[in-house]
C-alpha cells in the first residue's frame, strides 16, 4: 500500500529534502509552501501531514485548527523552537507530535510509520451500534445520529474510541491523555477536559446527549 504524506513548510529546502525522502521510501507527496495551501492540499486526503508551525500568514496551529473538522490523520507538527504552553495549544486543535528542527530523518521516518501503523489498526475495526439512533463506525472513524453523521475531529474521535470501546469503566485525565496522546507526549492532560466539553456540544448540536459522563474526582466513563 502507498502512503500520500503532505509536507507543508515555508522553507523550500526542507520541502525539497524532505520530498526526495519520502518518495525514495515509497510515499507518494504532497506538498505546500503556507498555510492556505496546505488547507488546500489536506482536500486530498492524505495519510498522514507534516505540519510546520511557524509559516507566515496562516500558520501551522491555524491550519490544524481549521482542517480538522473533515481531516482525520495523523498532523506530526515541525517546529524550531517549541514551549510547553504551545504545545498544550497544538494538541488541543488536534495535533498528533512534535518534531523539533533539525531532526533525524531516520527518526522521523519511524514516528510517520508507528502513527500510520496506528491508524490502520484502528481502520481494521467494525461498526458498533449502540442503540436504534447511535452507532460509530471505527474502520472509517465516524459517528451518526438517526443516520446523520457527527463530525469530529481526530483526538475526539479517539476519546469516543477509547471510552466507547470500555464502557462503564472509568478513565482519570490522564491515562486518557496517556491513551490518546501518547507516554512520550509533552503536552498536558488538561487539553483532555477541552475535548471533552468540545464532544458533549457537537453531540448537544445534533440533538442527543453524549454518552460520555463525569464521575466526579474520578475522570470520565462511556455511559452502557
């Protein structure tokens, strides 16, 4: 299977590096000099996007933000310089990773590989209905209500996954943090109440309450 990756940086010799790489390995590529286009690009739905975070104009924390509501890959951010407080800000719009300039090649490579594996054991997954109005289809990461679909953007989606998939069992913060983000993530786990609030109101919109509840000084479980 070819993977399509999108690189979206302001500096053309990275782009350059980074396509020849990539295509060498068997990608095929998209690519992107700003923002706009890499809103443009991300139409095409690629596997997974390289994200710089700091092209002028429309910067990489606006793109994420914009494209998420019907962009479920992975977005791997790349950054010269990043602060724990932006990083909480890339992962609450729905960031996956951080790569910090410069960067291995070789590691790079292997986080691309380890969230495109990732997805497709999500993708081998089936539909569950869950009652005669709800049901989450976890091979194509989506969830309708009366049979009209609920978009959510990725890291929703994997809180509904997650919670879905065990539920009455109750998650604190931070192993869905953990679960969701990764151990080796460097963000917080506060971003996890963000999402949560977010879930309930897109629920809310389509007319039904979400299934998530809170149990209070304990975290949050899927209501059976």
């Amino acid at each position: 299977m070819q993977y399509q990756i999108l690189i979206a940086d302001d500096e053309q010799d990275i782009v350059t590096m980074l396509q020849s790489f990539f295509e060498s390995k068997g990608y095929a590529v998209l690519t992107a000099k700003n923002g706009n286009e890499a809103v443009t690009q991300s139409e095409k739905q690629p596997d997974i996007i390289l994200l710089d975070i700091n092209m002028p104009g429309t910067d990489g924390l606006s793109v994420c933000k914009r494209i998420r509501d019907y962009v479920s890959c992975p977005i791997l951010f790349l950054t010269a310089k990043i602060e724990d407080a932006d990083k909480v800000k890339g992962f609450a719009v729905g960031g996956d990773d951080y790569i910090t300039k410069p960067f291995s090649l070789a590691e790079l490579e292997a986080r691309v590989a380890a969230h495109l594996r990732r997805e497709m054991r999500r993708r081998t997954e089936g539909k569950i209905k869950f009652d005669d109005t709800l049901s989450i289809d976890y091979a194509d990461r989506s969830v309708t209500y009366k049979d009209r679909p609920i978009n959510f953007a990725k890291k929703e989606f994997d809180i509904i996954e997650l919670l879905s998939q065990n539920a009455g069992q109750v998650f604190d913060r931070e192993r869905i943090y953990e679960t969701v983000w990764g151990y080796d993530s460097d963000g917080d786990s506060s971003v996890v109440t963000e999402h949560i609030r977010r879930i309930r109101a897109k629920f809310i919109e389509a007319g039904r309450e979400a299934n998530i509840e809170t149990v209070w000084g304990c975290g949050y479980k899927w209501r059976k």
